[in-house]
C-alpha cells in the first residue's frame, strides 16, 4: 500500500487540494460510490498503512478478497486522475474557452458562438503569451471559426488562410524550444551530432519569423549561445531579451530560459572567467523576483547554493543576506535547515564572523554527500583563519576517511583529496623560504582540479 500509485498521487496533493478533492468526490456528477470516498479518507488520515487495515475501514474485517479492496483503489485513482485534468484544464482559460466555442459550433447556436469567439479573440489579441501554446490556440480560433462560417459562405477562406499561418509560427516556434533543449543536452553529455532538419528550421526562423516574433527571436539568441559559446555577443542578446521580460513566455516556459542561461555562465565560471558571477546574478535577481526559478514553489536548494556563491564572490553581502532568510522556507522540508544554516555560515565566513561559522556548521545534518564535503571545507578554511592548526589537523584525517567510506569518485574525489594535499603542505610550510613558498605556489596554480584555488593561493 505504502508504494502504490494511488497512495504516491494523494500524497502529492496539498491540504487544499484535499480539501477540494472531497467536494469532488461528494458531488454526484462524478461519483456514486460512498466507498470511494471512505477509501479517500483512510488514505488521508493514515499513516502509511497495510492492505488489511485498509479492508477494515472499508468492510470491517479483513477476509474480503484482495480483488475487491483493488476495484475500489482503481475506481478511486480514475477519480482523481479526472481531478487532475480538470484542474489543468482549469488552469488554461483561453483553452477552456476554445473547448467551449467547439462545443457551441456542434450545437448549432450562432449567437453562443459569436459571442465567445469574440471574446475569445479579444483575450489573445490583449495578453502578452506568444508563445507556441499562443499560436496553437490562435490556429484554434481560426479553425472552430473557418468551420463555422464555411457553412455559411464556402467561398470564405480567411480564417482558413490565418489558421495555416498560426499553425506554421506554432510550429516553428516549438520546434525551436525543443532544438534549444536538444543543444543544451548535447553540451551536457555530448550527444549525437546535428540533425539535418535542425539547421533547415533555423534558416527558416532566421529568415521569416525572428523580425516579427520576438519569442522565436529568443530562441535563436539561446541556440546561437549554446551553440557558439565562445561569442559572448550571442549571450548578452540572450540576456537581454529575458531581462526584458514582456510576459510573452509562460512561467513555466521562463524557468528553463533562466536555467539555461545561468549553465552558460556556470560553464565560463568553470573555464575561469570570474565576471560571469556578476553576470549570473544579474539574472538570479530578477528570476527569483518573478519566480521563475521556483518549481511549484520550491526553490532547488543547488540553485540556494549558486545564488549564495555569486553574491559571495561579487561582494554583495547585504543582498546575501536577504536572500538566504527570504528563501529558507521555499526550500524542500528535508533539506530546509542543513541549506539554510550551510550557506549562512558561507556568509559569516565571508564576514570573518568565524566563530559564527562554527556555530552554524554544527546545528544541522548534512546527509548529501558534497553539501557535506563542502562544508568540511568551509570548516577547514575557519580552523586556518582561527589558527586551530591541531584541530585541523584531526580534520583532515576525518575528512580524508570520509571522502574514502563515501566512495566519492570522479573530478569530486581529485578535487577534495587535493584540498586536502595542499592544506597538509600549508600546515607544513616554511614561509621564511621563498623558494619552498615558490614551489607550493607554483603546484598550487598548476593544479587542474583545485576548487579553493583562489583561498590558497591568497593565504601563500
């Protein structure tokens, strides 16, 4: 029962939602089964429970066969699933009001019709979306339309004309968002090459839609970005067309523009290219203001990471500040306080608040691996700042042993064994030599997987 799909799907939904779900399932348009509903609330009342207690909420006792406690599940999972549907339908007016000029056409009722198509009209022609869900309902408009007045006047092809015109822009622009996509994996994992039709649908936008539909436009800034990384011209477009932001994509659709657009700058981050922290917190910024960077309201605690990293490293500490405390509960519950009290003690540290940092590094659990390595680096730079050369010591002996027990593997694994190398040869230096502070300083800066390069080189 505890890993059932039905189970799983009721504990998505929010206290709201149940709330809502109840009514649903009361009304007799939807359902007629009292035992539907019974299951519903046993299933929200309980903890994760056995089939048998679930046979005695149901039938009191447990000697019903498992087939019918199965029918009843069933009968419930189609009733929410209808739940979810509406609720998406719900939540796409223009899309609700294509259905119901459809349904209008079929019933013959001309003055319906002609009022909802005009309302219709208005309602696309005034809002900002132009993005491929706008042209499908534009294409929509115009078919249910073309349908419509075909019966009355055969020779009147208008609408049939301006439905193949919105058809094609819809086309043209999803198709762009999903080359987007496809180029963003390729840069990720170095998938297969290019397809011919990628570069045709290019020339195409290129050609015939990027003067006059802005959100074509800024997929052809994203792909060129991708695509030729090494032009910084073809980012900074990019950056501009989604910082000024029209409404012309759905929220949705604005979370994977921004997502895309802080990898770029991570990437040149990674290639050493310092400024792009302030360029990636240029966007974080207005990003997190729209919300876009949330994913049904919670904020990714990586993406809580990287916004407190480019504000650290750009000076902006106040900002910092702001951002951690306004955000902490946006983060998802179980990694809420270890995110929270991690990256306040990255601020404290960058503050010289050291003892703070101790503090805050031992209030949480840090259960994901490099949260946890991560930390234990932090913690090492305060015991050097603090002058606890015996405790870090000891720490680098337990950091060691933990990177070995937790089998971190890969760039990981050379990147924090070397933080640990170069911190033992710190300890050991002889700083009235130049010549042993050269050499260190020297394999420091010739170290390719060296993360805290910088806090290295800074105390040689």
């Amino acid at each position: 029962m505890e890993k059932s799909q039905l189970r799983q799907l009721i504990f998505s939904f929010s206290p709201a939602e149940k709330k809502e779900i109840r009514k649903f399932l009361v009304s007799p348009y939807f359902n007629q089964r009292t035992d539907v509903l019974q299951l519903f609330d046993w299933f929200c009342g309980q903890e994760p429970g056995d089939k048998g207690a679930a046979k005695r909420h149901l039938f009191g006792h447990e000697s019903v066969p498992d087939q019918e406690l199965r029918l009843r599940m069933t009968y419930l999972h189609r009733l929410l699933e209808k739940y979810v549907v509406q609720k998406e339908l719900e939540n796409d007016e223009a899309a609700l009001r294509l259905r119901l000029l459809g349904g209008y056409r079929k019933r013959g009722l001309a003055s319906h019709f002609e009022r909802t198509r005009k309302g219709l009209e208005k309602g696309l022609e005034t809002g900002t979306l132009r993005d491929a869900h706008y042209h499908e309902l534009l294409f929509g408009l115009h078919w249910e339309t073309h349908q419509r007045s075909y019966v009355l006047d055969p020779t009147h092809l208008h609408h049939l004309g301006a439905a193949s015109l919105a058809a094609d822009t819809a086309y043209i622009t999803l198709k762009m968002r999903l080359i987007c996509l496809h180029t963003a994996h390729r840069v990720l994992y170095t998938a297969d090459q290019h397809s011919a039709w990628e570069a045709e649908v290019i020339a195409v936008a290129e050609q015939h839609y990027a003067a006059s539909h802005p959100a074509i436009a800024t997929y052809l800034h994203c792909y060129r970005m991708m695509r030729f990384p090494e032009n910084e011209t073809h980012f900074q477009h990019y950056k501009q067309a989604l910082l000024s932001d029209q409404g012309i994509f759905s929220a949705e659709e604005m979370h994977g523009l921004f997502i895309w657009a802080a990898n770029y700058c991570i990437r040149r981050l990674n290639a050493g290219e310092k400024r792009y922290f302030q360029e990636v917190l240029d966007l974080y910024k207005p990003a997190l203001e729209s919300g876009y960077l949330l994913e049904n309201g919670v904020l990714p605690r990586y993406t809580y990471h990287n916004v407190v990293a480019a504000g650290l490293h750009t000076g902006d500490l106040e900002w910092v500040n702001y951002f951690i405390h306004q955000y902490k509960n946006s983060l998802e519950k179980p990694w809420r306080e270890s995110a929270f009290s991690f990256n306040l003690a990255r601020l404290e540290f960058a503050r010289k608040n050291y003892n703070a940092v101790l503090d805050l590094l031992q209030k949480a659990n840090y259960r994901d691996v490099l949260v946890n390595l991560a930390t234990k680096t932090l913690l090492l730079k305060t015991y050097y700042a603090l002058d606890e050369f015996d405790l870090l010591q000891s720490h680098l002996y337990a950091m060691h042993n933990y990177i070995t027990r937790k089998r971190v593997i890969g760039y990981h694994r050379s990147n924090y064994l070397n933080i640990i190398r170069y911190a033992s040869k710190l300890l050991a230096l002889q700083f009235s030599s130049k010549t042993e502070v050269e050499k260190l300083r020297a394999a420091i800066a010739a170290e390719e997987h060296l993360s805290e390069k910088e806090w290295f080189l800074a105390q040689i």
